[in-house]
C-alpha cells in the first residue's frame, strides 16, 4: 500500500477541519448535505457529461494505483531479467519458452515470446514501444479525469454559494432562515475548493507519477529482452538495466 497517499489526505483534511476548531467553529457547521450534494454530485455528473462511460470506468479501478505500490520491486526485475539471459546464453532461446507462463506481468510476458519466437530486435522494439506509448496514453486519461474533477469542484463550489445566497435574499423578512443559507453558501466553497486541492487534483498528480513509474519500467523490460535476444552477458545486462534506477534503489 502506497501509505502516503492515505496518510496525505488525512493530514490534508485533518488540517482543515482542526483549523476549525482551533478557530472556536463547531465541526457540524461544515458538515453540510445540500452543500455536498451541490459540489459532489455536480461534479460526478460533469465529469459523465466530459468523459465517455469507459474512461470514467478507467479512472475509478486505476484509483489502486494511487493506493498501492508495484509488486514487484524493478531490482527484483533486473535479477528476473539477467536470471533468464543466462540461462539463453547457456541453453538457447527456445529454453525461455517454459519461463512464459511464469510471468505475471502481461507485458513482459508478451515480450519474452516475441524474443522466443526469434524476432529481430528492431521489430521487437518497435513492437514493445507501441504498446508503452498506448499504455502511456490510455492510462493517463484516468489522470485527467481527476484533473477535470479538480477544475469543475471549485467552480461548482461557487455555484453553491450563488444559490445559497439566492436562498437568503429570499427569506430577508425571516431571519432565523438566514444562518442555514449562509452556512450552505459559505460550505459549498469550502466544499468545492478544498476538494479539488486535497483530493482531486493530488489523485491526479499521484496517478501521473505512478504511471510514468510504470512506463521506465517498461522502457527497462523493452533494453532487458533486446539485450537477451543480442545474446549479451548476463552481468552486463544487469549493470546497463540499473541505470533505470534511482540512486537510492541501486544500493
């Protein structure tokens, strides 16, 4: 579990809410439905109107990868990656075949048949950096749905302090109506602008990170399997593949 994630939203909006009470506030004062119901669910249906069914789908199961780390580490990868170049170089490529259905991960599996099926290393680049750069594109649109989420919430937010203040100009003649209108329509900002910056737009910004992490290990895979299908030493495909780590891993 990627702990960060968790513990920054709970600081995030511990902060808000102990700021409020630090201030003398009540908490049940910024706990409002309408006002939720306004930003949230204005929100929600702005981001079906923008996005087809399938993208939003996307951006709700890729919510994991803000929440969890990779499996496996990418040293442990090296090592699987130098483990099966030595044993091509001791026992031919078509000895990797029964290492295939060992793999987990989709991509590096695919890779590997296509080292064991005898393709040449600029096709099977070629081959590999077209399924990166679609992973690239498909799974950052799951980002951008929580970007648009963490523009449209502000904004909504206003929205909620417009009607708000439409409910207090309406009942001027009764004032014990006017607190509840000015609770929603200072709630809904609070609501729409503390939303998109403690949730929305860092989900977002954590996504894209994870998924450009997952794109270099890929790019790590794509040197691994050209480096076995070229018949290179072991030890050397391992020190090359490091370069793909940050200084603190190679350690």
């Amino acid at each position: 579990m990627d702990i960060l994630t968790i513990v920054g939203i709970l600081i995030g909006f511990a902060s808000v809410i102990g700021g409020q009470i630090l201030e003398g506030g009540s908490v049940n004062s910024i706990i409002q439905l309408t006002a939720a119901l306004i930003v949230f669910g204005g929100t929600i249906g702005a981001i079906l109107i923008n996005y087809p069914l399938h993208t939003f789908l996307l951006a709700v199961k890729n919510l994991k990868l803000a929440l969890f780390n990779r499996r496996t580490s990418p040293k442990t990868l090296i090592s699987e990656i130098a483990n099966l170049a030595g044993v091509a170089r001791k026992n031919g490529l078509l000895a990797l075949e029964e290492r295939i259905k060992g793999i987990d991960d989709p991509f590096f599996r695919k890779g590997l048949q296509l080292v064991v099926d005898g393709t040449e290393p600029k096709l099977l680049r070629e081959i590999l950096e077209i399924d990166l750069n679609y992973y690239e594109e498909y799974y950052n649109s799951s980002a951008k749905v929580f970007e648009s989420a963490g523009g449209y919430a502000p904004t909504l937010g206003i929205l909620g302090a417009v009607l708000g203040l439409i409910h207090v100009m309406e009942n001027l003649a009764e004032p014990e109506k006017l607190g509840a209108g000015i609770a929603v329509a200072f709630v809904a900002t609070v609501y729409g602008v503390g939303s998109a910056n403690l949730l929305w737009l860092p989900l977002a910004g954590k996504l894209k990170s994870k998924i450009r992490e997952e794109a270099i290990i890929k790019e790590m895979i794509i040197e691994g399997l050209i480096s076995i299908s070229e018949g290179e030493n072991p030890k050397r495909i391992e020190e090359k593949l490091e370069g793909f780590l940050m200084e603190s891993d190679r350690k």
